[in-house]
C-alpha cells in the first residue's frame, strides 16, 4: 500500500453512496421516509384549520331522521339549508350513483332540482385503475367540461406523471343536468402502508381530470375550469391564485394535522330550528355521514387512524390556505453533486488531519446537516433528502480509524504524527483503536424464489421452463393438475390465454403495471394434502383422492362402486362407472337416516327425485351435469359427472394470492352459471367456494345443484347443525322467501374472500357471525389492501347489500361489470 491508499479509500465510500444513490437504495430511501414522517410529528399542531367545517351525518341525526342511507328528498332539503349560509363550496361526500328505488321514488329528481341553484356544488366520483393510457376518444359530456389543461405544446403528460383510469363510475345522469363540478376518489398508501400523498391529476380516455380536492379548491376560489393547468411533475396552478406543488406522479404531499382540527356540526343541528347559518359563510362545507359509517381508515405519519373524509377536508385546507409540504426530490442532481463535492473535499482534507479532528469535523457536518434539515422544514415546508449525505458522513466517521492503519499506509501514522507532534503516542493511541469496517448486508440470492426463472404450464400440466421475452416480467403459473387425482373427467390442454398471465406481485411491490397477480407456484409443492370433491363439501383424508378401505358397497343401481372419494355431513360419495357406456361417475349418496317420521321420509325423497330432476335439466359447461337419481336399498344417490381439479375452497386454505384477471374470469364463470339456472327457476342457496371446481384450465364448474335446498332446509329443519352460515344471505337468516339475489350475495362473499383470504364477516361464535351479516358493512377490499382494484370495491358492495332490492339484480350484471376489466389484458 501507499501514502495514496486513505485519499483512494475516502473516494470509494463515496462512490459506493453515489452508487446507492442512483439506485435508490431501499433502506436507506425507507429511513428517509421515517425521518420525513418524524418531522411531520413533530412539527404538526393540533389547532383548527381554518376555512373548511364539516356537515356530519351522525347518530343523532339518525336519531331525528332516520338511519342512514337517507332518501335523497332528505339530502336535498340538508343541502338547501347549507347553502342558505352562503358557503364558499358545497362537497356531496357520498355516494350518488343511479338508484332504481330513488328514482322511481322521485328523490333524485328533487335533489337534481335542488342542485340547479347552487354554483358550487362539488360531486365525487370513483374511478378503476389503468394499466397503460388509452388513447384520446369522446368523453361523455359531463366529464369533458371538468376537463383541464397541461401546460406544453403537446398538451399531454408522460404515461407515468398522473394516474390513469380505464373507467369511471359517475353521478346518478339526472344530478348531473346542472353540470356541477365533478372529481375523482382515489387514495392510495405507500409500500409502508403510511398515507403520505394525494393524486390530484387524472388521465382518462386521453383527457386529464381534477380530484375533488382539487376541484373544490377551484370551486372555492371562483377559478374556471379553462385556467387549472399542469406543469408536468412540478405544479398545477388555479388560475393566478394559488400554485399547488407536485411530484413526478401528480401527487399532492399531504400536511396533517394531529387529530380531526375542522369545525363539525351534526346534520340535526342544521336542520333544526335556530342553527346560525353565519358560521358556514365563505367556508368549504363537506357533507357526508360520520366516520361510524366510513370502511376507509388510513395510517399517516402524524395519525394511527383517520378517515378518509378527514384526509379528503385535510387536502382541500392545503391547498385553500397555501399549507403546502414541498417535496424536493427534483433536487436530485443537485444532491448527486453535493455528494461528489462533499466526497471530494472529505478524501482531500480528512487524511491530512488527527483521528480527532476528523471525528469533530464529521460529527459537526452532522449536527450542521440535522439543523438545516429542520430549519428547512420548519421554517419552509421544504422537505430535502438528506439521508444519503449523512449516510456517506456516517461511513466516514466509521472509516476515519482505518487511515491510520499501518497495512492501509504503509508506514506508521506519519501524517497523524505531525499534526499531533506525538509520533509515538499517537501511533499506539491508533493501532490499540478497534477498526470498524462498514456492513453491507445482502438482500437476495440467487436461490431467492423471486429470482427464479420463468415458469410456465407445458404439456402435462407440468410446470416448465420459459425463456423470457423482450421487456417481459418474470411470474409464475399454478399447475392445479398435480399428482393428486380429484374428481374429474380428465385434463383438459392449457389455454394459451391462461399461460399468458399477468405477472405476480408480493406485497412489497406495488407495481401493478402487469395486472397485479401474486406468485402461487408453491401451491402443489406442499406433497399431498386434502383432495377435494366436485360433488360436495366433504372432509377428506386419503393423498390420492381414494378411500380404499371403509366400503363394502359394489353398486349403487346400475352403477359399479369403485371406491370413496369422501365423506361429509349429507354422505359418501363414491367413485364409480356407468358400465353401460363405460363413463367414470361421482356418486354421491344422500343420509336420510335422521328423519324418523315416515311421512317426512317419504316427502324428503319426493323432494330430492324432485330437485335432481330439475338440476338434470341444467346443461350449462360451468355446472356439473347431474346423470341420474335412485336408490339403493334405504340409500337415495345422485349420479354425477366426474371432474379433475380442486375445489375453490382448497386454494383459498392454501393462501393462493390469485391474479385479478383470473379473480375476473371465474366470477364471470359463475355469474353465466347462475344466469343460466336463474333463468330457469332454479336458485342455488348454496354458493361457496366448496361448491366451486376450478379445474386445470381455470374453467370452473358449480357443484351440488339440486342437493343444496335438501341441505339447508331438511336438515335444519330437523336439527341436525349445517355449519357456519359465512356465505348465507341475511334474508336466508331471517327464515324470508328468497330468489335469485341470495345467490349473489353468496357469490359477493366468495369474490372478497378471493381477493383477501379472508371472509368479510366475522364472529366469535354463529350468533354474533349471524348478526354481523345482517348488521354490519364489511372493509372494502382496497382499505385492507389498496392494490386491489377500485371496480371490485364497486363489485362487492353493491352484491353484499343487506337489502335485496339495492343488490344486483342479475348475475350478468356482474358479469358486465367485470368484462371490461377482463377485456383490458388483451388489448
């Protein structure tokens, strides 16, 4: 070594930092955010924000009107009151969308009517994520005249610099004949689940939009649409009023305040008699039930839970009052050189000086960069990444002992001698120093199952190597064949469409350029597990889907009795052969030995030749076609096609995360299933992912028609437990007539359990599980986890309406929903 090696050491480190520093080094830009969300701490006051009140629908205005959803006669007369005061603007924070009861009722007409003299009223609207911009076409034309303008010559943004939408869910058509002001709901958490942004700019079919916060703030300020302009990754300005920062996605940086700091009023004190309007002049007014009605909580760096109206009113005091956060992350070359600079100055001067003062200059550079960080911040509302900085100061301090190193020097502390004038202390004094030598720990490996090849179904069913094509994401597919033989008719060859699928995602990541599909390819790789059975729930235990011991039966009818695929609650089901044209059979055979009433026997067995004989007529490829119903001796069975797959129920339990686009695919499989039954007269009662196969080429098939009305209806009736009602629908619980609408509640539940493991009603015991489902709202799937997408929140919470009427009416009406979303990935 030479007398160059410390200068040659300090420039590494700080090429090592330059390096992480392009790169966005993961931990290193995660301590940045927590050093960020400590300041917005520390920094937040807890005063009430001026300018903003909120209008709360809460229990004492049920109390006096009712529960909530209100009629919208109701809405219109809290609206008139509101606007009596005078307020700066009026935001609608609910949902408004067409109502068949409403609109009959001719409640929307009166709040529509109600609208057309209020100049400030704001409408909010949700949206459904886009994966890539479409291209410019006709908006309708309510939308269109909220549209704004981006300030280049081209008139567009770059694909990444807002959000894109490929759909939006607007007002009922009625309250938009007033042409109020409109603005997109979309809030999203960052990979920390921590709430720190808002997207304020929108793209959709071409055309950019406002957010309600933004929107309103332009309501607020009387500023017309025509003058809200975006600078691309730098500011939207309303007008010559206000200039509101963004970052590179459109994003507002949210400053929040510790707690709820608005002026809030009960929507029965404004209604009622001697309420002081005055209070409301000149001010933003949000109308909206309370936080008891909200399934949309959020983490910020200032709250542990807030709602996600609060946040709504938060933003739009931003931006009203000028209380901006700006975050500088368009300083990156600026801070690229200061870290160059810095590095250079460091290997210059640091090797010339005493292990003491290099310890004082660095740890001064700190306490210099900690204070300029808080008076930055403080002072300007300026938030600078200075992590990196302070990590490369960091890692000098930790290399200073290091210089002073025989082995690194090549002679004994030379330098550091002259400057002390004590040789031979000072070179003791260093070589007794302990070195620190900087960690860099390793994140991956290449055995990392994240850096695996590309998998993909082959011939068999096996799981195959893929070569990757240009630009492609490497994801992995299910192989839901395995060596476990279920029920089935046979393998039916992969479709090229379902080997094509989007790629995985984990939790960490929230890219969902792809389509958002979560890696799955352990599933089989567990050995073998609980087979399951296309012709029922049943409770298994034999690994090659067989039971060859416990049957000493040899035929049911015609039928050869090859051995037992399982048991459950309503029986065997066997596995058999039709010998007459040689065709493997399901054979399930149905317990009646409960009922000891000879007269309730005979009309049980009636019902089931009955029920089968209309299931038999069903022939539809997304439901198990029913071949025959008999007895044998004093057991009653029912013949049924024979499948090979694994029931929906089994994936879930393995905590497969499925794809959106597959999640799309078989509700749609079901939805064309039930369509076809409804169409028939023939409900289900007992959808549930037990009773759904998914077979290898993800077509699915509906199980046990014809057998479920037996199951739930004899035999509760006769007191045997049919087990936890997670997929019943309240009017099934409460004993009422049911139609078709309890089968796609049912099916709204099994949709949420897909996206999120989970069901979406929750009990102690069946008592308080009953009451959640006739009471209670569940999460929206996108509060639990936002990468799911906005349209499956829509999906779910129209289909787990308490009320039949407010659900959909059809299953092809969720299939519609849902088509678009499917059409996306093959554009």
């Amino acid at each position: 070594m030479n007398k160059y090696s410390p200068y040659i050491l300090y420039l590494l480190i700080s090429l090592l930092v330059v390096v992480l520093f392009v790169n966005d080094f993961g931990p290193v830009a995660g301590m940045q955010r927590s050093l960020d969300d400590f300041m917005c701490g520390f920094t937040a006051s807890d005063d009430t924000r001026p300018n903003i009140a909120l209008i709360r629908i809460n229990s004492s205005a049920e109390d006096t009107y009712g529960k909530w959803p209100w009629n919208r006669d109701l809405i219109a007369d809290l609206t008139a009151a509101v606007a009596s005061g005078e307020p700066g603007a009026i935001v609608l924070n609910m949902e408004l969308y067409e109502d068949a009861h409403q609109d009959s009722s001719g409640y929307t007409d009166i709040l529509a009517e109600q609208l057309t003299w209020i100049d400030q009223a704001v409408l909010p609207y949700d949206i459904a994520l886009a994966t890539f911009r479409g291209d410019r076409t006709d908006n309708p034309e309510y939308l269109f005249n909220n549209s704004i303008a981006i300030e280049n010559p081209l008139g567009e943004m770059g694909e990444r610099s807002s959000l894109l939408a490929r759909k939006v869910f607007l007002p009922a058509e009625k309250l938009l004949s007033s042409y109020p002001y409109l603005g997109f709901e979309y809030r999203s958490p960052d990979n920390d689940r921590i709430l720190r942004h808002q997207p304020i700019v929108m793209n959709y079919e071409g055309y950019y939009y406002p957010s309600t916060s933004l929107i309103t703030a332009a309501a607020y300020f009387k500023t017309p649409i025509s003058e809200i302009k975006v600078v691309e990754g730098k500011e939207v300005r309303l007008g010559s009023i206000a200039t509101i920062p963004i970052n590179n996605k459109g994003e507002f940086f949210i400053s929040f305040s510790k707690g709820s700091p608005f002026e809030m009023y009960s929507a029965a004190e404004v209604l009622a008699e001697g309420f002081n309007f005055d209070v409301l002049r000149g001010k933003v007014v949000i109308i909206g039930p309370s936080d008891d009605h909200s399934d949309q909580y959020f983490r910020t760096a200032v709250n542990d839970r807030i709602s996600a109206t609060i946040v709504k009113a938060t933003v739009i005091e931003n931006i009203i009052n000028g209380n901006f956060l700006t975050m500088r992350n368009d300083l990156a070359n600026l801070s690229l050189l200061v870290l160059l600079l810095f590095g250079g100055i460091c290997a210059f001067v640091l090797p010339r000086v005493s292990l003491t003062y290099r310890m004082i200059i660095l740890a001064g550079c700190l306490i210099l960069l900690a204070n300029a960080n808080y008076l930055l911040f403080s002072s300007y509302h300026m938030v600078v990444p200075t992590l990196f900085v302070a990590l490369q100061l960091v890692l000098f301090m930790a290399a200073s002992p290091l210089l002073d190193w025989k082995l690194l020097t090549g002679k004994e502390s030379e330098d550091s001698s002259k400057a002390d004038h004590k040789p031979a202390l000072s070179s003791r004094k260093h070589r007794s120093r302990p070195i620190e030598v900087p960690v860099r720990e390793i994140k991956g490996s290449p055995a990392d199952p994240n850096n695996l090849k590309t998998k993909a179904i082959g011939s068999g069913g096996h799981l195959t190597e893929k070569p990757k094509e240009s630009g492609a994401v490497d994801y992995q597919q299910i192989d839901l064949s395995d060596d476990d033989t279920i029920l089935g008719q046979g393998a039916a060859p992969a479709n090229d469409s379902d080997t094509d699928s989007p790629p995985v995602h984990n939790e960490s990541s929230h890219d969902s350029e792809s389509g958002s599909i979560e890696s799955i390819q352990n599933v089989l790789s567990e050995g073998t597990e609980e087979p399951e059975n296309s012709s029922a729930s049943i409770e298994q235990d034999d690994s090659q889907g067989i039971l060859k011991s416990g049957s000493d039966i040899s035929n049911l009818g015609r039928y050869q009795v090859s051995g037992i695929l399982g048991k459950g609650a309503m029986g065997t089901v066997y596995k058999g052969v039709d010998p007459a044209i040689n065709r493997p059979v399901a054979l399930k055979t149905i317990r009646l030995d409960f009922v000891s009433d000879p007269e309730e026997l005979a009309e049980l067995k009636e019902r089931l030749h009955r029920e089968a004989q209309a299931a038999g007529k069903l022939s539809h490829p997304n439901i198990v076609t029913i071949y025959d119903v008999g007895s044998e001796g004093s057991l009653q069975y029912i013949a049924m096609e024979y499948l090979e797959g694994r029931t929906l129920e089994a994936l879930i339990k393995k905590k497969v995360r499925f794809n959106y686009r597959i999640i799309a695919q078989i509700i749609s499989q079901m939805c064309a299933a039930l369509e076809y039954a409804h169409e028939r007269g023939i409900v289900h009662r007992d959808i549930k992912p037990a009773n759904i196969m998914v077979l290898n080429d993800y077509r699915i098939k509906v199980m046990d028609y014809g057998i479920a009305r037996i199951d739930s209806t004899s035999m509760t009736k006769t007191g045997i437990a049919m087990g936890t009602p997670n997929y019943i629908s309240p009017e099934q619980l409460k004993g009422q007539e049911i139609d078709r609408r309890a089968d796609l509640f049912s099916l709204g539940v099994v949709m949420y359990e897909m996206l999120l493991g989970r069901r979406p009603f929750k009990g102690e015991n069946i008592t308080s599980l009953m009451y959640a489902i006739m009471n209670r709202e569940p999460e929206q799937p996108s509060s639990v986890n936002p990468q799911v997408p906005l349209l499956f929140d829509h999906i779910i919470g129209k289909a787990l309406k308490k009320n039949p009427a407010e659900r959909y009416q059809k299953a092809s009406d969720i299939a519609n929903d849902l088509q678009d979303f499917v059409e996306s990935f093959a554009r």
